[in-house]
C-alpha cells in the first residue's frame, strides 16, 4: 500500500461528511488509543508558551533627560528611596527596579519617558 500524504488526507477529508468525519475519529480513537482533536487542542496551546518572553524585566534607567526633577519624583515614588538616592540614580543612571512582571516595566518604563527620560527594559 501507498503511503498517503498529508495532500491527499486533507482533500479525502473534504470529500467527507461530518458524520464519516465523526467515525473516522471514532476509529482512530479505537485505533490508536488517543483522541486526535484532544490532541489538536494542546498543540497551539504548547505553542503559545514558547511565544512569550520573559515573564520578568529589568528597568534600567540610561538617561534622566531635560527634565530630571519629574524623572526624581517618579524614582522616589516606585523605589520608596529617598530625594539623595534617588537624584544619584537620575544622575548616573542604572537599575531602578528587578525582576518586575513585564507589564509593570512596560507601564514604568512609559511613565519615565513620558518625563523625558531614556529607559531600557532587560
């Protein structure tokens, strides 16, 4: 017997009613011993996961820009340091915060930019 392509199941399978649809996938659970729309169902599932970046971000702070009094107030206000600290950071730039969940980088990194300052996520 010919092997049968991936082609040629596809177009046998448009040719068929929902019922022969039904007891094919009736045979091969039978067959087989798995359920072929089960496994249909966890495979973009699976693939979903491999899509996602990291779960975690850093937010490095490059640049205070123009306006460094607003880019302070936003430090001192998601770091809890104090005014020194905090202007040290806008100064020489580095780490603000670590291993955050990735949309409260996003949301920080949008707020000082919106001050004016250069930031990278990593």
């Amino acid at each position: 017997m010919a092997k049968l392509t991936k082609e040629d199941f596809i177009s046998a399978l448009k040719e068929m009613t929902i019922l022969e649809v039904k007891e094919l996938v009736d045979a091969m659970k039978e067959e087989f011993g798995v359920d072929p729309s089960a496994v249909a169902v966890a495979a973009p599932q699976a693939g979903a996961a491999v899509e996602e970046g990291p779960s975690t971000k850093t937010v490095v702070l490059k640049n205070a820009g123009g306006n460094k009094i607003a880019v302070i107030k936003i430090i001192k206000e998601v770091t809890g340091l104090g005014l020194v600290e905090a202007k040290a950071i806008a100064d020489n730039g580095g780490n603000l915060k670590e291993n955050i969940p990735a949309e409260e980088a996003e949301a920080l990194k949008a707020q000082l930019e919106e001050a004016g300052a250069e930031v990278e996520l990593a």
